[in-house]
C-alpha cells in the first residue's frame, strides 16, 4: 500500500484496525473495524476518499420499512443479511442490501436502484 494512502486512512480512522486492503487500481480499499464500527473506505492515487462504505442495521436504513417491503414483494425466499451505507465523494449516499448471491441497491430514499451479483 503506497505510503500516503496509508497515512490518509490513519488520518480518517486513527483508531480503527485494517482487516484488509484490496488494491483495484487505481483504487486502493480498505476494510476496518473501529470499535463497533464496520466498513471500508476507497482512495484514488491522489489519497483522495472516493467512496465510504459503512455495516448498517436493518433499523437505519431510510423510509423505514420501503427498503425490507421491497425485498419481501421481489425476493419473498430471501431474508436481509446484512446493509450497507455507501457515500460517494459527492457526498450522495446509497444502500446496499445483501441477500443470498446478490447486492440490491436503493438511493438515499430508499428507492430501488438496482441488483448486481455478490
């Protein structure tokens, strides 16, 4: 990991912990853990943030129930495994929910978005 990437992420989270980094040029990821807190957060070359992504609870996804109600009525199989928070540097945010082999993406009102495979 080049040095300066690693010292903008000590910056941003001098008391988290990296679980990984991935390196997807030119995008270095890493993934922390910082006390309770779980996610990762991507650079450019530049050490720029370009994206965050942040472990969420069911409860803290937006317009409570529209996001669980969509994955009732689409994936009736399917439970919830997990939510993620992902904020762009524009500063726009998403959600994506897991479920068995997929990602469901919902903007920051909790409309439907998209599905890419997991």
């Amino acid at each position: 990991v080049p040095t300066k990437i690693s010292e903008a992420f000590v910056k941003l989270y001098p008391n988290a912990t990296i679980l990984k980094w991935n390196d997807e040029p030119p995008i270095w990821e890493a993934k922390y853990k910082d006390g309770e807190e779980k996610g990762a957060v991507s650079f450019n070359d530049k050490a720029e943030v370009t994206e965050t992504e942040l472990v969420i609870a069911e409860s803290q996804l937006p317009n409570a129930t529209a996001i669980p109600d969509y994955i009732k009525v689409h994936y009736p199989n399917e439970k919830i495994q997990g939510c993620e928070k992902i904020t762009k540097q524009d500063g726009s945010n998403t959600y994506e929910i897991q479920i068995t082999g997929k990602e469901i993406v919902f903007d920051g009102e909790g409309k439907y978005l998209s599905e890419e495979k997991d």
